[in-house]
C-alpha cells in the first residue's frame, strides 16, 4: 500500500522563503510529507516545474448583487472553473448590503449562492448602509459566524459612506474584532469632476481615467487611513494603482500603524490609453481606480520590492462587452458615468505576474509566493491551512511551467465573461496544472472538479489584526455605542 493518495514528484518547491527540490507526498487532502522519493497510489509528475501554493484572491466580485436588480455575469460555477485555470484555489468574494437593508438575510443568499463552488471561498461583508441595528446588531452576529471582514467604499453611488459612518464601521469592527478593507476614492471629487467633463462634452470611456486621477485616490487614502488611526482600527486599502497613493501607506507603515496595501494585476500592464480605443472598446479596461501611465508600472514594481503593498488580487468583476447586460446595460452610446467598472482577471492573476515579475527579472519566485498565496493568506485569517506548503496545511497547489509561452486569449481565461482586458499579452510561465484539496482538478488546461467541492472558510480571531492599543488622548471613542 502506497503512503500517499497522490506525490507531486520532481518538481522545485517555492514557498514564501525558500525553494528546493522535493516531492510533495498528500493524505486525505492534506499534505502530509514534503521529501525524497516519495511513493504515492497517484504521482503528477512536476520535473523541471514549480510546485507553489495555491493562488488566494482575497478580492473578487463573484455572482454578486447589484443596485437595480443585476447580478455580476460571472457565478460561483464559472469563476471556479477560471480560478482553477489559473492556478487559484481560494477566494475571498463578497457580501454586499444595500441601502435601507440588512446584511444577516443577504450574506444568507450569498451562501446559497456560492454552494456551487470549486474553490474554497469566504466573504467580505460590504456596509453601505451603517444603521444602529447594522452596526450594532448585525455586524457583531456576521463576524461571530466567520466572515471576519468588511468592505466599505468611500466612492460610487449608491455604496459610497460619508465620514461618520466609515468612523462607525471602523468602531463595529474593532469591538467585534473584524478586519476592514477601503476603495479609496473621493465621492465628491469625482462627481464634480465628472460633471465638468460631461459639461465639456467629454464623455467617452477614455474620461474615465480623467474624471479620477491620482491625487482623488491619495487624498481618500490618506483619509481612510486618518480616521481608522483615529479608531486605532487595522485596514487594508484594495487596490492601490500608483506609487503615489502608495506613499501614503508607507508613511501610515513607517510611522508603525497597521495599514496594508493590495494592487491588482491590471495596474501592472494597462494604461489608461487602453480606454482611448476606438469606439466602444475602450470600456473594456474600465475599472476603479483608474489604470495609470506606462511610467506608473516600474514605480509599482518598485513598491512591491520595498514591500509596501503586499498583496496583487485580481479584483475580477467581469462584465460581457457584447450582450445587454454587461459593459452595455445602458447602451454602448452613453457617457462613461454609465458604463459599469471592472474588468475580469481570475484565471489571468498568476500568469501575468509571474510573467512580468519572476520571467522579466523584476521578482523571485518566493516574493511571487508571498504576493499571491502566502501574504492574502496571513492578512485575512487563512493561514497556515491556506498559502504554504508544509505537512498538515491543505493541498492546494499550482503547478508553474516557468518555460512555457503563451500568447493570453479570452479562451485560455475559462471564464463566464467574453473578453479578456490581456488579449493578445505573451506571457512566459503557465500554470499547467492545479491541485485542490489533494485532487488534481486542472491538467494543461482541462478542468476537472464538481460544483460543491469549494467549502466556505470560517474566519476565526487572529493576532495580525488586532487594534495596537493607541488612543488620541487615551480615550477609547469605539467602546460607546454610538
Ligand atoms: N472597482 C471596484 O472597486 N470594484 C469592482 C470593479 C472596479 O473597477
Ligand atoms: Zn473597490
Ligand atoms: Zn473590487
């Protein structure tokens, strides 16, 4: 009888700190052994390949609920199937509130909703809506059953939250002992400054990047990171596009707050010319923030070697270009105000970055590891059971053909949406194969898993984000119900 159920055998294992040669021996879904020569029932052979952890996206939009009766295009059963092409085997999706409701009925229907997946999966709770009973009632009681982090918005209608409530969003979750996550982008800023466009007759998606430059970015960051100071409460801002807004993190960091910082894959190969296609095609790099300049994609790179932002999500919201219900809700000829924001990158995330990082010389493989499994991980409650591999974490893996060229077309991404913002990108690396749960679900590109095999993943306390203790003037405003 065989010791393991399945040896990832031959391959180079690159985890967070370290890579060397190993096998990987897996038992009931864990790993149970990583060393030489190991016999297994089932062996997938990994010669001249790296053995990494598999891809965590602690931010993507799945089958979620939108303002007006609309739901993202992309479900639970198709997003699983795109993350397993691309080597990801975990995800943080979310739960959003809308105005005037609760949030304990909606994350019920989230639930419901991500029974299908093939990838395990938790929630990020959105509050749009910071009412007395929200804050009072609702959010303790979400957090107590595992989703132990909220999302706000300080932009976009109807999500968007004023000052005081983000203070009392930021309150609730530090006496629940919540992690929370900030779109950092000014509200007002970006209304009158669309308006100026429109008035001006501006109003194609190239305007988009216009109507949001860097510094409505940095002043809201800097902002959100003021005020969760003020509540001595740990934030992460999602998707930084520029060094610029990084500055302000590395300051919050140097100055010793707990501020973390996550960028996306797309701000690392588009730009905003991308949306000054003709027509419109240029809808289809639309997405909030804004992609930068060229020059902005050495600076990020820069970041992410300081160590600054720590963290590269996909931020998936994937919208159909052709089709009524996506890019084109509202017509392909309105104003880009009208036109919804995101653009879909599950599959895309590990390819790209090893592409650019580890195959253009800008990264190693560990610092690949640690931006892509190991540190989304640790950062929302995940880790050890998820982002490394070592005996009794879960065996979840991607396979890595460091040789192998690609040239990305929407066909390659699996997904439910029908196009791809990096048609066309050549690419060296591929994930030619993804472990999940200790079966091999994806084997050069053929995907292989049940609806339902995905587990929801309850999030207990930790100490990474854990309030540190400093209070202006030693008070602690949070502890009143207010
Ligand atoms: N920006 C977000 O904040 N969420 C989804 C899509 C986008 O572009
Ligand atoms: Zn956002
Ligand atoms: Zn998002």
């Amino acid at each position: 009888m065989s010791d393991f159920d399945l040896v990832v055998r031959g391959g180079t294992v690159v985890t967070a700190a370290d890579m060397f040669r190993a096998d990987v021996g897996i038992r009931g879904g864990r790993i149970a052994a990583v060393g030489e020569a190991l016999d297994g029932a089932e062996t997938l052979d990994a010669g001249g390949m790296l053995v990494m952890p598999g891809g965590v996206d602690t931010h993507c939009h799945i089958e979620q609920l939108q303002p007006g009766g609309l739901a993202d295009e992309e479900t639970f059963e198709t997003g699983s199937v795109s993350c397993l092409a691309g080597g990801t085997t975990t995800v943080i999706t979310f739960s959003t509130q809308f105005k005037g409701h609760g949030i304990r009925d909606t994350l019920a229907e989230y639930h419901r909703r991500a029974r299908k997946a093939m990838v395990d999966y938790s929630f990020h709770q959105i509050i749009t809506d910071a009412s007395d009973d929200v804050i009072f009632n609702q959010i303790p009681e979400v957090v107590a059953s595992g989703v132990r982090s909220l999302k706000v918005f300080l932009t976009y209608d109807p999500l968007h939250l004023d000052d005081r409530s983000y203070l009392r969003v930021l309150a609730a979750a530090r006496r629940t002992g919540a992690f929370v996550t900030v779109h950092c982008e000014n509200y007002e800023a970006i209304g009158w400054r669309s308006a100026a466009l429109l008035a001006a007759g501006n109003t194609g998606p190239k305007y988009h990047a216009w109507s949001r430059p860097r510094i409505i970015e940095r002043e809201a960051t800097h902002r959100a990171i003021a005020l969760a100071e003020l509540v001595d409460q740990p934030i992460q801002v999602f998707h930084v596009s520029c060094a610029e807004v990084a500055e302000e993190i590395a300051r919050a960091q140097a100055r010793g707050l707990k501020v973390w910082g996550e960028t996306c894959t797309q701000y690392f190969v588009l730009t905003q010319q991308h949306m000054d296609r003709p027509g419109f095609e240029g809808a289809k790099f639309m997405c909030s923030p804004s992609p930068r300049g060229e020059e902005d994609h050495a600076r990020l790179w820069d970041v992410i070697r300081r160590g600054t932002l720590d963290i590269v999500s996909s931020d998936h919201s994937g919208w159909c270009y052709g089709g009524p219900r996506g890019k084109r809700v509202h017509g392909d000829n309105v104003p880009f105000t009208q036109i919804p924001n995101g653009v879909p990158g599950l599959a895309a995330r590990l390819p790209v970055m090893f592409s650019e990082g580890v195959s253009k010389g800008r990264i190693d493989p560990t610092l690949f590891v640690r931006l892509t499994a190991t540190n989304p991980a640790k950062l929302f409650g995940l880790y050890p059971q998820k982002g490394t591999i070592a005996p009794g974490t879960d065996a979840d893996l991607v396979i890595m053909d460091p040789k192998k060229r690609v040239t990305i077309t929407n066909a390659h991404m699996q997904q439910g949406i029908d196009y791809t913002p990096y048609e066309g990108l050549d690419v060296t690396g591929w994930p030619v194969a993804t472990v999940k749960g200790g079966r091999v679900v994806m084997r050069d590109g053929k995907v292989q898993a049940e609806p339902g095999t995905g587990r929801f993943l309850p999030r207990g306390p930790y100490d990474m984000i854990k309030p540190l203790g400093v209070l202006a003037d030693g008070f602690d405003a949070a502890a009143q119900l207010v």
